[in-house]
C-alpha cells in the first residue's frame, strides 16, 4: 500500500506576508512538510512554528527559498503615484 502524502498546511496564522509565500510556494511544489524539512534542514517543528506564531530570521528565510529554487531580493518599493507632491 502507498503511503499518503500529507501536503503542507496552507493555513498561515501568524500573519507575516513573507511566511504566507515561503509556504505557497511549498505548497504549490507539492512538497510535504517532512520533504521541506529534510531539503532544507529546518526540522518540522520549526517549520509549524513559522506558520503559527513564530517570524524567520532573513537567513532562515533565504535558506529554505534557495532551497526551494528561489532567490531572495530587494527591490524598491514604488511610490504611489502623486505621492511626493
């Protein structure tokens, strides 16, 4: 019998934007989160607490992108237009 794969958990209560990302895109390369430990090294329970309560350190969170195939950058935030009248 094959063993199900039990896909991570989209459900990102703690809010930050950043944590929201890093786990869709988890998500949406099919990754459990068991899989997500072991290719980056961040053992489960850490990876639950990001969901949940705790925020990633930047290295954390450039760590477990690299991982995944991505790269983290800095980009300026564009002003609104007509916002420096």
């Amino acid at each position: 019998m094959k063993k199900k794969r039990r896909r991570i958990n989209l459900l990102v209560t703690n809010g930050s934007p950043t944590v929201q990302t890093l786990f869709k895109i988890a998500r949406d390369e099919n990754f459990t989160q068991q899989e997500l430990a072991k290719k980056t090294g961040v053992v489960e329970s850490t990876l639950k607490n990001w969901r949940i309560r705790n925020q990633p350190r930047v290295t954390d969170v450039e760590a477990l992108l690299n991982a995944l195939g991505y790269e983290l950058q800095v980009v300026k935030i564009q002003e609104a237009e007509g916002a420096r009248d």
